[in-house]
C-alpha cells in the first residue's frame, strides 16, 4: 500500500546548523495495516508524515502510494489518497463555515468544484447519518459554524472529513494530543472504530505507549531517522516499555 | 430629497466596490490593494470604449473583464511567484497607474456629451437611484447563490484555513485566482459605473478608495450582526450609503474637502480596532471590579 524507498532528507543543508533527517529510509506497509509511530522529539515523525503527504518533499528516494510513485505529486493532488488529522484541532476544519459546509468540502475531494449547490437533501441526510455516528449530537446542529465546537468536537469533524471519502492512507499526527482526557478517549475510540468499519490502512505517531502497543497491529519506533523497532502481531503485547525508556531517554 | 437620492445612488455606486473588496478582505483574508487600480482601470476602459461608439452596457462589461484580468495578475504574483499578498497587489496597482494613462491616451477623458447607462434610462434622479439599487441586487444574490456552490464555498474554507483545504485535496491556488479575479471585476465595474455618473474618466479616481471601501465594510458589520451570509452583503451595501451620508453631513457642516481621506481613515481605524477595544474596556471592568 504505502513503500518507502532509499528516502533521505536534510534541513538546513550546507549551514552550520545542518541536520540530516533521514537517511535511506525504508518502509513498507501493508494494505489495512494501522501501524503506530513512535519516537523522540526530532525523531522525524511528522517529517515523514509531511513527506507522505506532500507538504513537504524528500531530497532523494522514492514513495509508492498503491504502486503509485507520487514522490513529486504536489500535496493538494496526493490529499485525493490521503486523509490527514493534525494534532491542532483548528488546523482541520473552516471555522466560520457551517458543519455541513466543512463536511461537503470532504465530500467532494474527487469531484469538481463545479457551480452546483455544496449543501443539497441527499448529501444533507448522509452527513446527519454521519454525525449521528459520532455520538456527539452533532447531527443536529449542522447549520452552526464549526468555531463554535469545542476542540474534541472539532477533532472528531476533521476525522470525519479525513474518512468520508474512504483513503488510501490514514494520516494521524498526535491527534489526540492536544485534547482534554475525555476527549482523547472518545477521539480515539471514534478512530478505533472508524479504522475497523472501513479496513483503512493507518499511520498513527503518539507519544503514549500504552496507546502505541494497544492500537493497530504494528509499531515503529523512529530513532535519528532510522527504524530503531518494528514490531508486528504479538510480539506487542509482550514488550515492556521500561525497555524503551533505557533505549530512548528523549521519548 | 434630491440630495437624499443622489447620495443614496453614489452609495450604491461605490458598495460594488466594497462588495468586491468584501470578497478580498473578508471571504479571502487577502489585503487587496489592486483594488484602487482595477477601479481607474473600469473607468478608463469603459470611457475609452463609450467614446468609440460602443454601448455603455456592454462596456461596463468589457470593464469588469479588464478587472479581472487584473485581479489575475496579482493572484498570478502572489500564488505562483510567492510574493506577499500586500505587495502583490500594490505592484499590480501601480503598474495599472501607467497602464490606465495608455488606455485614455492621457490623464483624464470627458464622457459628457456621451451615451451613459444613466442617460440610457431617462438620466432623471430617480432613474440613477434605479439602476444603481437595479444592479446592486442583481450582484447581491449572484454573490449569495455563488458562495453556496462547490466553487463558492472551496473559496469561503480557503480564506477560512488554507492549510485544511490542501489536505482535502484542493487547489488553493486556483481558488485564491479566481476570487481575486471576481472582486476585482466587481472593482472595475464600479469604476465604470463612477465614470458614467461623473461624466469623467480620471487616472487619479481609484486612489484612497480602498479605505473608503474598508470603510463601508466595517460600518455595515456595525449596524447588521448577522451572521448569514446575505445579511452580512446587505450589510456592505447599507454601509456604503451610510458612509456617504456621513460624508455628505461632515461636509456640509464645514469639513474640507481634503481633509476627508484624513476623516474616513480615522472612521476605518476605530471601526477596526472596535474588538480589541472592547476587550481591553470589559478586562479594565473586570479588574476594577475585582
């Protein structure tokens, strides 16, 4: 589903302050995979979630999205595959555009953005049903501006709008980071459920373990730009984290 | 009466402006500044036009096309060059500055003996007051069916949060183009429609009108808080006629003038800084209650 071939990535290249991200970075991950990222600040967890998404791009190597070499597709292109959740809840959503409005952008990812009306019955009762989903009475306010949401609700809207349209990959960047305990664990539970109903192949960073090991069936720990970890199936449920702290004191 | 209704039509008149401008500042969050030159632009191609023999209508159209084109320009700056919105639009104005002088072959051109879309009516108070609330609300609901299609609404959430709507897989970009484009058309129009009811085309006509409309944006915000989209365009419009009679009451109780761009950028400042004057009044409140 998503290959990553021979990546490697430099900011700052040639000043003092030069840091080389990744070097001949290679990963492979398999259709329907939810695969958890961990690692240390400037690990380069986000760099590459930003580098699969689009936002920014590597100095050499390769990545496949479904076979698809789109290493050099600009982001807004690459977004058709991708659905993405940033750790800012405002980061996800128009604020001064109704629920339904945001909703009918996720819709449209790979229509035209024609002269027909955004808002009409049918989407109207789809998005409801969607909403209705979440749990979060939100099928009934779909004419009020999503800045009017507390951030969880945001949240839950964006992961909503990142699946909508079904894609190829999953992108979570500490979606939950940013949000109260309660809210975490109703976004995760949502992310859980989502993931497994749809079979969506997902890439998850967080910073907390027991998250790590409890979701997906696969983790990979990022260290100086290399895999330092990859575990898979039960091997997870065994590892003691205490391990990794002795491993990575930055974690 | 006569002055209310010939206040009421150069209101009108000038809310196409700030409805355009509305697009930029408001819908976009892009500060527009080709804005003043897309305004002369209107007026010099349409009076240019006029003056060959073509239909005052129809040259108000070619008009808008011209500003349009401009608008291109700018978005072609600002998005595919990478140069700041601001100075984007100023290079573009500026550049129109000799641009317009080319058009009219000279500073200013007289439309007076000319075929005018208000001459075409009857040329009667009440008829101008007509064509300026006709057009008016015939740009109101375009603008307000317009902002609710696809296109429309990718171009609201692209003001709204840029980085979103590339995540979502849409060209920002080409959104950004084609709204620069739609308000500054609008601009153009109503320089068109400034140099028909003036009876004049001037390359000096466009300059402080960006603060003039800013002006008219933030007086309808005051006096219409709604949130739906076609009270916040009535808004616009009604702030338009509003600064007008504001202008027309300071002048006649002795303001010069030249001192009005002075007048109508203090309005703009402090209608501006409302908010953040709230805020610092309700916090020293709160202090003081405390």
């Amino acid at each position: 589903m998503l290959r990553i071939e021979n990546l490697c990535k430099t900011f700052h290249k040639n000043q003092l302050d030069e840091k080389h991200i990744f070097q001949n970075l290679n990963l492979t991950i398999d259709k329907g995979d939810f695969v958890t990222i961990i690692g240390g600040n400037g690990a380069g967890k986000s760099t590459l979630m930003n580098m699969i998404a689009g936002s920014i791009f590597p100095d050499s190597g390769k990545i496949f999205i479904d076979d698809k070499n789109v290493t050099s597709m600009p982001e807004y292109k690459r977004a058709k595959l991708i659905g993405r959740v940033f750790q800012d809840p405002l980061k996800g959503t128009a604020p001064n555009l109704t629920i339904e409005e945001n909703l009918s952008i996720a819709m449209l990812k790979n229509s035209s953005k024609n002269l027909a009306l955004a808002i009409n019955k049918q989407n109207s009762e789809f998005f409801k049903t969607k909403l209705a989903e979440l749990n979060l009475g939100l099928e009934n306010r779909l004419k009020a501006k999503v800045g009017l949401l507390s951030g969880g609700q945001r949240q839950a809207v964006t992961l909503l709008m990142a699946t909508l349209i079904k894609p190829k990959i999953l992108l979570l960047d500490e979606h939950t980071a940013a949000l109260d305990p309660k809210s975490r664990d109703k976004i995760l539970s949502l992310t859980k459920k989502i993931t497994d109903d749809e079979d969506i192949t997902t890439l998850m960073i967080t910073h907390n373990l027991e998250d790590a090991f409890s979701f997906g069936n696969r983790t990979i720990m990022l260290k100086h730009g290399k895999i330092s970890l990859d575990l898979k199936g039960e091997s997870r449920q065994t590892i003691d984290p205490s391990v990794l702290f002795d491993d990575e004191l930055t974690l | 009466m006569n002055i209310l209704i010939s206040t009421c039509s150069q209101g009108l008149i000038y809310a196409i402006l700030a409805l355009g401008l509305f697009i930029t500042f408001r819908i976009l969050n892009f500060a527009d500044m080709t804005a003043e030159g897309s305004l002369t632009l209107g007026g010099s191609v349409c009076a240019v036009l006029i003056i060959g023999g073509m239909n005052p209508i129809l040259s108000i159209l070619a008009a808008g096309l011209a500003g349009s084109l401009a608008g291109m320009v700018t978005g072609f700056f600002h998005t595919k060059l990478k140069i700041q919105a601001i100075l984007s639009g100023i290079l573009t104005m500026i550049a129109l500055y000799s641009i317009n002088i080319r058009i009219m072959g000279k500073a200013n051109l007289s439309l007076l003996s000319k075929k005018t879309i208000f001459k075409l009516v009857g040329d009667t108070q009440i008829s101008n007051f007509l064509v300026g609330l006709g057009i008016c609300a015939v740009l109101l609901l375009i603008m307000d069916l317009f902002f609710k299609t696809r296109l429309g609404v990718s171009i609201r959430a692209t003001g709204d949060n840029e980085q979103m709507m590339r995540a979502q897989g849409v060209n920002t970009d080409s959104k950004k183009i084609l709204a620069l484009m739609i308000s500054n058309f609008m601009c153009a129009v109503s320089g068109a429609l400034i140099a028909q009811s003036q009876g004049y085309s001037d390359v000096n006509m466009g300059t402080g009108t960006i603060v003039i409309a800013l002006a008219s944006v933030v007086i309808g915000e005051a006096l219409i808080r709604k949130s739906s989209f076609i009270y916040q365009l009535i808004a616009v419009v009604v702030g338009s006629i509003c600064y007008r009679f504001i202008i027309f009451l300071v002048l006649n109780l002795g303001m010069s003038p030249s001192d009005l761009k002075l007048f109508t950028a203090v309005v703009a400042a402090i209608l501006l800084s409302l908010p953040t004057i709230k805020k610092i009044v309700t916090r020293s409140v709160k202090n003081a209650k405390n």
